[in-house]
C-alpha cells in the first residue's frame, strides 16, 4: 500500500509562497524568568509567507474581524511553530497571531502554517 509524501507536499507548498510571496519575520517574546524577574526576551525568526485578505463571507465580526489576514508561512527551515502570541511581520505591517494551523497531518511534517492575524 502507499504511503503519502507530506514531504513532497511541504516542498511544493515552499515552493509556491517563495514564488508569489514575500519576506517577513515571525517574532516571539520569550517570558522572563519566573524566580529572578526581568524583561522578556524578543526573538526575531525570518520567514517566507503570503498575507491574505479572508473572503467577505468568512468575515463574521467575532472570529474574524475586517482587517485579520489569513497568513500562510512556509515551514521550511523555520525553527519556531507560529502559536499565538507571536507577531508575523508582512509588507511593515505588525500583525498578532490569533489562530494557527500546523496542517501537520501525519503527525511528523508540518506542511505550511496558516495563521490568522490581527493588526
């Protein structure tokens, strides 16, 4: 029986939002530590995606506001999963993650993240 090639997958995926997307930066702030305090630590990983504007439909007011983007990343190379909390730079734009998808579905190879972000 065979298998499917989620590498193979992950490998077009890269290859597409490389193609028709733009360099941005996912950046993640590390919480200080809990015994002896401090400032949070911002960590800057550089990342290949596509910002795009959700579909009218989808656009409840709750969920998804006007203005949130759907953002696919690729995960090639990327040392981080996007979770919320972090910030995806696109185009100078700031934009908080709200939701994340690994579409990681055989349990191993993190095909493309798609996130959803709110300036």
């Amino acid at each position: 029986m065979a298998t499917f090639d989620y590498a193979e997958i992950q490998a077009v995926a890269h290859e597409l939002i490389e193609e028709f997307g733009q360099e941005g930066t996912i950046k993640r702030i590390t919480p200080p530590d809990p015994v002896l305090g401090g400032d949070g630590t911002e960590t800057s990983y550089p990342a290949t995606l596509v910002p795009m504007t959700y579909d009218q439909r989808m656009i409840d007011g709750s969920l998804i506001k006007t203005g949130d983007r759907q953002i696919y990343i690729s995960s090639v190379g990327l040392p981080i999963i996007p979770e919320p909390g972090d910030t995806v730079t696109a185009g100078g734009v700031d934009f908080n993650i709200i939701t994340t998808d690994p579409n990681n579905f055989d349990g191993q190879v993190n095909v493309v993240f798609i996130v959803q972000g709110r300036i």
